[in-house]
C-alpha cells in the first residue's frame, strides 16, 4: 500500500493517551458534587449516591480477589490467545464496577449538562489536559481525507465528546460553524469524529442548563447567567455541543467568560457515539475497530478501480497505552504506544512487560522510515513524534 496516497483512520485510546493522564476523577467525584449542590425532596427517601473513594475501593477489592485466584497466573499466558481469555475473566468485573458507576450516576440525578459542565471546567483548570501534539496529529489526518475515532473503556462516551468538543474549538481547529480550520484556512469539511466508549447517563436525561450547576459556579455564573437546554441538541447518537471554554498554558479564564463565550457560540459539531456497545476489555477493541472501519467505509467517494475494491479502503493506525489496547495494537496496520518520558510506570509498563511476555518487539517511532525490518510496534512520548515520523505519509 503506497500511505502517501492512502486514507487514514486515526483510532485513538483516550484517557492517557490523547490526555496526558486519566480524566476519571472529576467523572467519578460527579455524582456526589450533584447530589449535594440539588439534594432530592426528604420526602424523596433517596439514599447518596456512592463516593468516588467508594467506588475506587469496591473496584480495587475485586481486582485485588482476582489477582489472587488461579485465573492470573500470569506465567501461563506466553501467546495472545490466551491473554485475550484472560481479559475476559475480567469482563465480570469490569462490568459490575460500571454498573455500579451508573447507579451512582442515577441515584444523584446527574444530567448531560452536568456532565459537559464538568468537562469544560477541567479543561479551563487544567485538570484535563490533552497531550502534546494533539492539534497536530489531527489536523494531520483531517488533512489526509482521514476519519478519527476514538475506542475507550472510559465510563462516559458524552464526558470524551464534550472533552474534545471543548478542546478543538477552543483551539481553533473547529471555526464557529463546526468547520474543521487547517493552517488558518477554513476547509469545505465538517468536524467529524466517532466516539466508542461507555455510558453511564441515560442519553434521554439532558437536563436543563440553569439545573446544572454546582456550588463552585459550574452551570450557572454568580450573575445568573443562564443557558437553555437547547445548547446541547442530542438526536439519537449525534451530539452538538457549544461551549469553547479550554485551559491553555497562561489562559486563565473566569467563569463569567465561559458563559459569556457558550451564550455567543453555539456550534455545531458531528461527534456520533456508538450505542449499547460496551468497551470494557482488550478484546472489545478490535470489533469496534472493525465496525467503525464498515461504518465510515460509506463516507469514502466510490471506488475507481478493481484494486480499490480489495481489502480495507483505510490504513489503520491505533494509539493506546494501556494493556486494554494491546490487541488492537497488534490488529491495525500500524500500532504506536504512548510512553511518557522517565521510568515507565502503570499501565504503560504493564504494557510494554505484557509484549515482551508475548515475544512482540517495539521501537520508536522516530524511525519509522528507516526501519528495515519495520517495527510491528512503535512507540512515542507524544504526538508530535507520531506526526513528524511519516507515519501518516507525506
């Protein structure tokens, strides 16, 4: 395949990889900031919904019970069979800890506005914070003719929308009309991007914006500002979103600003979700790449040639960090892993440990055009790195 004339799809893992860390906190400290800041009628007899430490602690106690069982032995899984099997020991767990996730959601009420609140004030606080690069490495597949996806086991498909929505539109790669802008020049082509992750709000809750809001300001400014419900339009899986507010380096910005700006601007951008389709293991990954590779196979021009018509009409290229990732890495037709600068640590060396258990060698992704053997993985600490190795062709 010539890459320098083939269609990108650009699948990325989420948190701690297109962010620099996990952005669960501020999603899990959700429920327990709504339930206090609108506390249910004492007739209502709703009990508190369950704290983030609860359920941090109730998901740890299940792993820690696992890792002790004869299910882990870790020495038996020395291929990628058997890896897949056991990450699907964990489904049971991963899933109870979800379900447990959205009651605590229901029990506090919390709303789609709550959440696009929530994700606009980390971003303006810097407590999510996108990767170094990000701009570039989009840009670059939209540039491409690519598509983008992004495949999480994040609890919270409209959490990463609204994340992201905030994130390019703040940054300018989005203009006001939902049109993606590359090198200061306003394209002919819509913003779009496929999210495929959990979701632990019930997609018919919007919520009222002037309901949302928090003690701390989050949905309503200490003037009374007020949004309607309207600047969140959901239609089935397509979200439109409106609220640019987003942390850069030196941009400190008062909550009064952040009304001001989603007043002025309601942009509409295509981000579309899947639906009833949970990400909870590795072996969840690789299906949804392939179902989103059918899905946006329609959106290409019609095929001109016989050799258009064999194969994937893309040239797939997934990045992850996490052991979540590690069979979809090894699926696409290039895999790069996010490795932050220093001693690895977490996930990512959980990761990088499980390929060389399963005899699979990476190397940087720097060398990419001159790598003769040609890597089966790479590796990156950003993505400016991934942009500027050729991954993406000329």
């Amino acid at each position: 395949m010539d890459i320098s004339k083939s269609t990108p799809l650009l699948l990325l893992d989420f948190d701690s990889t297109l962010t620099i860390a996990s952005t669960l906190d501020p999603l899990l400290r959700l429920p327990t900031e709504i339930y206090k800041a609108r506390p249910p009628a004492p007739f209502c007899n709703i009990q508190p919904p369950a704290t983030a430490a609860q359920l941090s602690a109730a998901y740890k106690s299940s792993i820690k019970d696992y890792e002790s069982s004869d299910l882990f032995r870790m020495n038996d899984r020395k291929d990628r069979t058997k890896e897949i099997v056991h990450q699907d020991n964990l489904r049971p767990i991963e899933a109870a800890s979800f379900e447990r996730g959205k009651q605590a959601f229901a029990a506090a009420g919390v709303t789609r506005a709550d959440v696009h609140f929530a994700a606009s004030k980390a971003l303006s606080t810097g407590e999510v914070v996108f990767r170094k690069g990000w701009k570039r490495l989009l840009a670059k597949a939209l540039a491409k003719e690519g598509r983008i996806a992004v495949i999480s086991a994040n609890w919270s498909k409209f959490w990463i929308e609204s994340l992201i929505n905030v994130a390019v539109q703040r940054e300018g790669l989005v203009d006001a009309a939902g049109m993606v802008v590359l090198e200061g020049k306003r394209s002919v082509r819509k913003f779009e991007l496929d999210v495929w992750a959990n979701e632990v709000i019930d997609e018919d809750v919007q919520g009222d914006m002037g309901e949302a809001s928090l003690r701390d300001g989050v949905g309503r400014s200490n003037d009374g500002d007020h949004l309607d419900a309207e600047r969140i339009q959901v239609k089935g899986s397509a979200t439109s979103i409106g609220d640019p507010p987003y942390h850069a380096s030196g941009d400190q910005r008062s909550e009064s600003d952040e009304w001001e700006d989603s007043e002025s601007n309601s942009t509409s951008l295509s981000i579309s979700s899947s639906s009833n389709y949970n990400i909870f293991v590795a072996g969840d990954k690789t299906p949804a790449w392939l179902a989103i590779e059918e899905k946006l196979a329609k959106t290409l021009p019609p095929a001109t040639s016989i050799s258009d018509l064999v194969g994937s009409p893309f040239r797939s290229i997934y990045i992850g960090d996490s052991i979540t990732d590690f069979d979809i890495l090894l699926s696409v037709d290039e895999g790069v892993m996010m490795r932050d600068e220093g001693k690895l640590k977490g996930e990512q060396l959980a990761l990088k440990q499980l390929f060389a258990r399963l005899g699979f060698s990476d190397a940087p992704v720097g060398e990419f055009g001159s790598n003769a053997r040609h890597a089966r993985l790479w590796w990156a600490k950003d993505f400016d790195e991934v942009v500027d190795s050729g991954i993406f062709g000329v």
